[in-house]
C-alpha cells in the first residue's frame, strides 16, 4: 500500500510517492522505500502500488517494452498491460503503475487498461483519492510548479491515509509542450 501521484503542467511532469511499506494491516516495515524510478536511459518516470515484488517484475517488464518499441511508452504500455491480462503468472501480480515521458503520462493495470488521465493528473494506491483531490485543488487554484503540486499532495495524503508517509521521493522530466 502506498501513494503514487504524477503533475503534469507547463513543460515538466512529475511522479512522485511516499516511502512506506507495510505488512498487513498494522505492520510499518520499512519508512524510506523508493517506488518511484526512471527507466528507459532516464526517458521515462515510473511509479508503482502494490507488492513490491510484483512490481520490481512490472518495471523490469516495462523497461523491456520500451527498449523493443524504442522508448514509445504508449505501445510498451499497451503491450504489457497485454501481457499482463493474459499471461498465467502475470495476471496474478498485485500493482498498478503510473508511467510519464515527455509526451504523456499513463495508469497501467493488469486488467489491461492504459489510461491517459485528464488535466494532466493521475494518482493510485491507497492515498490516491486524497492525493488526486489535493493535487487537482492545487493545479486549478493556486499558482504551484508541478514538483510542489506533488509533494504537497503527498503530503496531505500521509496526514489522512495510514498506509501513506512523508518520506517522499519526486522525479521531474522536461516535456516538450509548455
């Protein structure tokens, strides 16, 4: 369980998540986890919920995808969230990925969806609600960048969501449009 929110505004996006792992219901394992990370030489931000087992095989599956459709994440995309729905061992993984390049930003799912979001926003795992309301408040009232958006978002998140922390990791990529 965990929190994943990505920004997208002006010529940056953002992903960005907390840092907690917790076993169970009532376990904190572990305060400073990074499920957040660049793939693809840099070119692609992706952040993760769910096991983390299930996800390190989903990034290193993503990683492959896009190395064979030479960095277009939208086909890497859609071809794992393929693979994933059909494979036998696959379709058993517990996580949703967010994925962001220069161009777009994409929810990931084992049931096979690869979803766009709108305005720019997308938030998962289980402070993804209050992420994503906090995130889209910020973005249409005040005057934030998209790193600040995020990291306060999170942070809202932590103060209501159990499974959440403030121990955050934020990566930035510069987009082409402004």
């Amino acid at each position: 369980m965990t929190t994943i929110v990505s920004v997208r505004k002006g010529n940056k996006v953002v992903v960005a998540g907390d840092g907690q792992v917790t076993m169970g219901e009532k376990v904190v394992m572990k305060h400073t986890a990074r499920k957040v990370r660049r793939l693809y030489e840099g070119r692609v931000l992706c952040g993760f919920a769910g096991s983390t087992a299930d996800a390190i095989t989903l990034y290193e599956k993503l990683e492959a995808r896009l190395k064979e459709f030479n960095g277009n994440l939208t086909r890497a995309a859609v071809e794992l969230a393929k693979e994933w729905r059909t494979d036998r061992m696959l379709r058993k993984l517990e996580a949703l990925l967010v994925a962001a390049d220069a161009e777009k930003t994409l929810l990931i799912s084992g049931t096979g969806d690869v979803i766009e979001p709108e305005e720019g926003i997308i938030a998962i795992g289980s402070g993804g609600s209050f992420a994503l309301a906090a995130a889209r408040a910020m973005l249409r009232h005040a005057d934030l960048d998209a790193a600040t958006i995020c990291e306060e978002s999170l942070r809202i998140a932590a103060e209501i969501c159990v499974f959440t922390n403030d121990s955050l990791t934020i990566e930035e990529l510069t987009t082409s449009s402004a």
